[in-house]
C-alpha cells in the first residue's frame, strides 16, 4: 500500500516538474498566408506579434484579423499538443481521472 503512495507522490512531483517546463515552453503559430506570427508562453499569453510590413499597406482589416486569429489559433494548438504529449510520456498514455484538460 506504501509502495503506491510512494509512486502517486513521485507522480505528482514529476507532473509539477512538467508544469514549470510548460510554462517556459513557447510556441509560435504563422497563419496558412504567412501574413501574420504569433508567439505564445505555455500559459498561452501572446509573447509576441508579427505582421508583415506590406500587409499593413495592402491588406484589409478583416484580412489582417483572421491572419491574426489563425496564427494563435495554431501557436495554442501546438501548445496543447506538446503538453499532451508530456503527460503521455509521464503517464504511459494511462487515463488519469481529474487529469484531463489539465494539460
């Protein structure tokens, strides 16, 4: 009975030490058009932004938008795949229960 206590408190060490790893961890999302960039942190706060120069001159709002919004839509998808795959790695793939969305 000790021995699984044992292994849940190395667990539950090993899931903070991932925790503080993730949100260091930054990811960057480009819109499928490259008119915009967008790094986030693994709290998914934007880090930063980029757009290009010509589109500011050229491109329409409604176009700069949903540049804008598809790149952090992909920085936030890679995020929480990366995380996904952290715990997996921690886990074995097991399904823990309270655990998901979590990470």
């Amino acid at each position: 009975m000790f021995g699984e206590l044992g292994n849940l408190m190395k667990m539950q060490s090993e899931i903070r030490k991932i925790q503080k790893t993730l949100k260091k961890m930054e990811s960057v999302g480009i819109s499928d058009d490259g008119l915009a960039s967008i790094t986030v942190n693994g709290e998914f706060e934007i880090v930063s932004v980029k757009i290009d120069e010509d589109v500011l001159k050229t491109a329409d709002k409604r176009q700069i938008e949903k540049a804008v919004s598809h790149a952090y839509n992909k920085a936030a998808k890679s995020n929480k795949e990366a995380s996904a795959a952290k715990m997996k790695e921690l886990t074995g793939g097991l399904k823990i229960p309270g655990m998901d969305g979590l990470f």
